[in-house]
C-alpha cells in the first residue's frame, strides 16, 4: 500500500476542503520528504510548474527520491513545449471535429476542465481520457480553436486556487475516485518485494492466457514475494505505482497494449512485452524483413503492393499453388487466407487490399502440425506441437459459426524437439530481444523454416505448460524478478 502524498503551494490551497494528513506545503517537501520506506505517491498540486519554479523542483525531487509522482517533469515538459504535444494529439484532433461536428455552437473556440482525466462533457470523455494519458497532470484545461475544423489549440496546467465552488466540487469527486485506493483503509495484508500489473482484457475472445494461467502467474508471483496485479484498459494512470508491467492481452501497434508498454519503458519499469517487440512482432512485413537480414530460413515470400497489381499474375510461377495471402498485422490465423488458383488470389488480394497497403504472399507449406518453441531471455522454455483444426489447413479455424475452433497440441520438453527447430527459434527469437516470445516453425523435408515470431505467445493452463507445470509460470517471473533485482542494483545491459 503507498503512502499518499498531497502537495500544494500554500496552505490556503486547500481551504475549500477537509484538512488532511495527506496535504503537505511545498516548502516542506522540498525542505524534508516524508520519512519512512513506503512506498510514495505524490500528488503535485502546486499553483504552476514552470521551469525551474516550486512546482517543478516538486516533482523533479520527488523523482529523485523514488516516489511516484503526478505530473512527472517529463509530462511538465511535454505540456510546455507546444511542438512536442502537437505531435501527441494530432489523431486526437480528428475524433474532436467528429464529435463536434453536430454542436450547435456557433464559435470559433472554447475550453473544457479535466481533473485526473475526468470531464464533465460526456462526450468528450473518451478525448479528456486520452489527454491525460498522454500527460497525466492532477488539472488541465484544453482549448479548442475552429478555423476549418474543430482542433484543439492549447493544453495548460491549472493551479487549485483558480477554481470556483462547482469546479472545487468536481475536483474533489475526482481526486477521490483517482486515489481511491491510498485512501482507503490498508487491509492487513502481506508486504511484496516488487508489485507487477498484468494487463489482461477479461473479455477477449482468444486472450493470450486463460483464466487458469493467469491465476497461476499470480501464484507464482507469491512464491517468489512478488504481488501480481491484473490491471485493464482503465488502469492506464496507476501504472507507474507499479516496479513492472507483464501483458497477457493480444498486442498492436495501434493499441491500448503499446501504450502501455511505452509508458512502462518511460517509466523505467520492467516491462514484457516491450514496445521494440511489440514493434517488430507484430507486422509480419517488418518481421519478414528482419528473419531475412540475419538470414533465417522462412518460406518463399512476395511483398505485394495495392498500385502494383500486375504483380499478381507472376506469383504462381514464383511461389507455386496454393498461395497463402496475409494481412501485415493478423493474429491467431486471421486475415490469413490460402487460395488455389489465379482468380481466387485475385478476387482475394483485392479484398485484403481494403485493410492494408501492403500484403504478404507466401509458399504455401503443408505440414500436419506447427511447433511452437517459447523463448525467455534468449534460452528456449518449452515446445508444443499445434495440429491443424479438423478439416482445415490451419490451427485456427474462423469459418463458420461460433467460437473459432482449433486443432489439438502436444506439449515436449525443449531436450525431446528436434534440434535444429530450437536451434533456429532461439535465433529468430533473438532478432527481436530478450523478451519472451513464441516462435512458430514448420518442419519439412527441405529443412525447417520459421513461420513467424510472436511477442505475446500463447501461455494456457493445460497446454503450453503440460511438461513444466507450474515451473512454466514460476520461471517467467523469476525472469521478471531478475530483471527488477539488477535494475535495483544499478545494473545495465
């Protein structure tokens, strides 16, 4: 449990409410932190964060004394360098010109308050939401401007003493919802040498581990002092009261996952998946390019391009029938199409087409069954083989209706899995990093090749971990718990 700490620039800053033990003047924080070995968050509530000012050397010794605290100096920085946050909220400014399109006010700008993320514009939640993901500071005010369209103009921090009585009164409501947890009463509970958050999405329909393998890394986190914590999509503003981030929810790019993941790095926390992995993982153009640089066997592959399509009519001679087509960014077998003549990979190339610019055309390979050998810290961890749904020519079946259906496993120990498959995995897998991946491979007569590289591989109870067990989960937080241990110690590379 943290210790909370509210800091404002005079006393008479925080009249409008209760008094607090939480609530400390400035001078006195700068002059002496709160003692102790708890944990620290610090709510900078200072009238303004200029540079070189009280507010900023509150939160930039606040850093300096390991607390975690709100704004931090880069997000003081980000707000005062218009050029920086131009760039940030540039998509934002889009969605502002949808949701105002229909207004009917007849002017040229205006401005709304947000209080932790919180407008009182229900509309206009979702932007305020994302504002202050991109600069988590206690109070803002965005000013929009409309010369053609609707964008927004300004960002500014705003002090605690300009606000009126219905203002205060917001502020309040939401400060209680932000901190509700430091508020709350501790429950007697066991102290933890490190706490992670584990991002998981409770309603994906193919998560990446299921219920039973999450409650096992949790348990695992507990063996080894560690408090696993399940963290969603809402959670973005409490993650760095955490030492780590592990996500077991699908990654993108253009995704809340990624956000996640950069924010952790920004935060110098440990982080798996990182955002350099989720990078490289998951657009398998990019991938492609990178296996065929460090030169790693994959199949016969084509980039086909949307203004190129005479390009088609080359591909059965350079790669055979059947050819398989794929959308750059798929995931679990979809946007994965096979067709078996001309024709089809037209009318199909078209198709695919309207999702993206670019598409992979690759040999088409038939194998009873792909390997999957996990990959942790650039050390093999287990090997399944997955078969191929019934009936079809992949793992995952999506036709039909219901719940896309799949093929059965069979889980190995790295020792019985042919060498030369766990050979090529760990070098495929340590072209993207350190991380924890999944590398898919088929084993032909001409050798095996690899299929692709996933960043946030498959860890379900009863599959992945049919050999090791328990030991699966244990291990991959005792990486996590390393990583933690030398970042403590100061230790780099």
């Amino acid at each position: 449990m943290s210790r909370l700490v509210i800091v404002v620039e005079n006393p008479s800053d925080w009249g409008a409410y209760y008094p607090s033990t939480h609530v400390v003047a400035a001078r006195d924080y700068l002059r002496e932190p709160p003692g102790g070995n708890e944990r620290t968050h610090v709510i900078n509530l200072c009238r303004n964060y200029k540079y070189l000012g009280t507010g900023y050397y509150v939160s930039l010794l606040a850093e300096a004394r390991g607390h975690r605290v709100i704004p931090s100096v880069r997000s003081i920085n980000g707000l005062r360098r218009r050029a920086l946050y131009g760039l940030d909220i540039e998509d934002l400014n889009q969605k502002l010109d949808q949701v105002l399109a229909s207004s009917a006010r007849d002017v040229s700008d205006f401005s709304i308050e947000m209080y932790f993320g919180q407008s009182a514009h229900p509309t206009l939640q979702d932007l305020a939401r994302q504002v202050f993901e991109l600069f988590p500071c206690p109070l803002l005010r965005i000013e929009f401007k409309r010369e053609r369209m609707w964008q927004i103009a300004a960002i500014r921090p705003l002090g605690l003493h300009t606000l009126d009585d219905a203002q205060e009164d917001a502020f309040a409501q939401a400060l209680d919802h932000f901190a509700k947890k430091l508020w709350r009463k501790p429950r007697a509970r066991k102290r933890y040498r490190y706490d992670i958050a584990m991002l998981v999405n409770p309603d994906e329909a193919m998560p990446p581990s299921n219920r039973g393998a999450l409650k096992a890394f949790v348990a695992a986190g507990k063996q080894l002092d560690v408090d696993v914590d399940p963290i969603g999509l809402n959670d973005y503003s409490r993650l760095a009261e955490y030492d780590g981030l592990f996500i077991r929810e699908t990654t993108a790019i253009d995704h809340h996952t990624y956000r996640f993941a950069h924010r952790a790095e920004q935060e110098s926390m440990v982080v798996i998946d990182d955002p350099s992995s989720i990078l490289r993982c998951t657009n398998k153009i990019f991938l492609h390019d990178l296996l065929v640089s460090r030169k790693l066997a994959v199949p016969r592959t084509e980039i086909l391009m949307r203004d190129d399509p005479g390009s088609l009519d080359a591909l059965p001679d350079l790669l055979g029938l059947p050819i398989v087509l794929k959308i750059p960014d798929g995931a679990f077998s979809r946007g994965v199409v096979k067709v078996e003549s001309l024709e089809a990979l037209k009318r199909t190339a078209t198709e695919l087409f309207g999702h993206s610019a670019l598409l992979i055309a690759q040999q088409y390979l038939y194998t009873e069954y792909d390997w999957r050998i996990g990959v942790l810290n650039r050390e093999p961890l287990y090997a399944c083989q997955y078969f191929m749904s019934r009936g079809h020519w992949q793992i995952y079946n999506h036709g039909g209706t219901g719940a896309p259906k799949a093929g059965g496993f069979r889980t190995f120990p790295v020792r019985e899995a042919p060498s030369d498959v766990v050979r090529l995995a760990v070098k495929a897998a340590n072209a993207i990093g350190d991380g924890l991946y999944g590398v898919d491979m088929k084993q032909t007569t001409e050798g095996s090749v690899v299929i692709e590289v996933n960043d946030n591989p498959s860890i379900d109870a009863g599959v992945e971990d049919g050999y090791l067990g328990e030991d699966l989960y244990r291990r991959i937080m005792q990486e996590l718990v390393r990583r933690l241990e030398r970042k403590r110690l100061g230790v780099t590379g």
